[in-house]
C-alpha cells in the first residue's frame, strides 16, 4: 500500500509537534491500524535520528523540495514511501560525504586509506526506537500531549461479566457514558443481586478500573485520576494496579504535572511489570535535561 500525500503530511505534523492532543491521538490510533503508516513513522524518525546526528550540515528539507512536489502533481496523489527512502537515504550519505571533506572531522593520515573504503548505507541509517527521538529537551520544551499520545493505548475489554457486560460492550464500541454512569456501590448494597465478597470485590475493581480508562478517552482527568487511584489503593490484583500506575503516569504527562508522572513511573521501572521497558524510557525522557 501507497502512502498518501494527507498522511505524509499527519506524519510531518506529529514529528514536528504541531499536532493537538486530540489530533495525535487520532493519528497514533491510525498508525496502530496502517503497517505501511507504521514503518513510513519508523523510517522518519529514524531518518530524523541521523540527519541530527550529522552536526552543521544543511540538509535540504524533503518535504518541500522532493517528496510533495511529486505529491502535488496531476499524475501522482499517492507516494511509495521506499523511494522516499532511497531518496533521504542519498541525502544522508551527501551530507556525510560534505561534513567529512569540509573538515567537520579530522583524520589522521593512517586513517585515510581506512575511510576510503565504501560506506555502507546500514552503518549511517542507524537502527532506532521511536522512544529515541531526538535529544530529550527541558520539561518546558516537551510537548507533553505528544508524548502521551505516543505511548497511550485504550485498554481493551478482557471480561464481561453479566453485571458489567452492557456497560462493557460499550466501552468496547467507545460509547462510554454508560460505564461512567454506573453506581459501583450497587454491588456491595445488594441492589445488582445476592454477591460473594469476592464477586463484589472484582466488579468494583473492573468497574473503577474501566471507569477511569473511559474518563481519559473523554478527557476528564479528575475523575480519571480518582477511579485509577482507587484500584491502586483497594485492588487485590498486583498486576491491575500497575496497570493503573501506568495510565496515571500518562494521566499526569499529559497534564504537565512531571513530578507524580517521574513518581508513578520509578515505581513501574523496578518492578517485573509488563510496562517496565516503557516506563524507564519515559523517565530517561522526562528527567534528562
């Protein structure tokens, strides 16, 4: 599958941050679902990596000057990203090549013989992670909605019991009024049917659990917040509970609030937790200056 000219453009505006929260969450969400939008971002940033890499070389921007060109025109309304590749790729060898002879480095006469041998297009385009991207700026200069919609995913529905399965088969289909709207102390009164303890336990953890997930979809981070801190606090499922330090830590980037974000994070990164890798690349990225 091509890329499109609207979606080189969307991938331009997240990587430069030009992107509302609401609009890179949109696009992070059509990544997700779009392998060829996948590997074009990778390949981006990537490019992006290197081109910072070669310091004081002027690189000529390609979307201007190469790829929307092609775009634009009558003939072409779609562009196979692999030839952009094979394009930036020229551009990065160039720009090696011009940074080596204008004395960007200096060699030493036993070395030069060495550096004459052709350079290999896999040593200059570097293999990197998105989590890399660029150096990590000071917090003022992160774009923290961003960086949430970089690493925000929906949980998604892994049971429905029959007390919750209405409230859950909406959340599922984003309809999340329904599972807002829920009185959780129903189950412990009585009022939903004679419960165990345990039964009562685990619909009020699913309930509040999913409850706050529907609460960042909708944008409302207090109530998010309080419905996540309650599983924190009161589950008995150590693996629910990171799951809930993970999205407050989300919670709290997109809110700019960097200290509870670093403190939910720190707890995550020594722990055996399956957010462990992504919650030490975010505190590398939020605490280096």
């Amino acid at each position: 599958m091509d890329l499109t000219l609207e979606q080189y453009r969307k991938v331009q505006a997240y990587l430069d941050e030009r992107m509302s929260s609401e609009e890179a969450t949109a696009f992070m969400q059509e990544v997700r679902e779009d392998n060829t939008l996948q590997e074009y971002l990778q390949f981006e940033i990537e490019l992006r990596e290197n081109l910072v890499a070669l310091k004081g070389v002027e690189i000529p921007a390609i979307a201007v000057s190469i790829v929307e060109p092609s775009l634009n025109s009558k003939k072409s309304k779609t562009i196979t990203w692999r030839t952009t590749l094979a394009i930036a790729a020229g551009l990065v060898l160039a720009a090696a090549g011009i940074y080596w002879l204008s004395g960007g480095v200096s060699q030493r006469p036993d070395m030069a013989k060495r550096n004459s041998a052709p350079v290999r297009v896999d040593t200059v385009i570097a293999k990197t992670s998105p989590d890399t991207l660029g150096a990590n700026p000071p917090h003022d200069k992160i774009n923290f909605a961003a960086l949430f919609a970089r690493y925000y995913t929906r949980e998604p529905v892994h049971e429905k019991p029959d007390q919750l399965y209405l409230a859950l088969n909406d959340f599922e289909n984003k309809k999340y009024k329904t599972i807002q709207d829920v009185d959780l102390s129903e189950f412990s009164s009585g009022l939903r049917g004679p419960l165990s303890d345990d039964e009562i336990q685990h619909l009020e953890e699913l309930g509040h659990f999913y409850k706050g997930i529907s609460f960042i979809e909708t944008n409302d981070n207090t109530k998010a917040v309080a419905n996540l801190s309650w599983i924190i606090a009161n589950s008995k499922s150590k693996t629910l509970q990171q799951k809930a330090i993970w999205y407050l830590s989300l919670i709290f980037i997109r809110q700019g609030e960097i200290n509870k974000a670093i403190e939910n994070l720190t707890v995550l990164s020594n722990s055996r937790s399956a957010y462990n890798a992504q919650a030490k690349t975010l505190l590398q990225a939020l605490t280096r200056s």
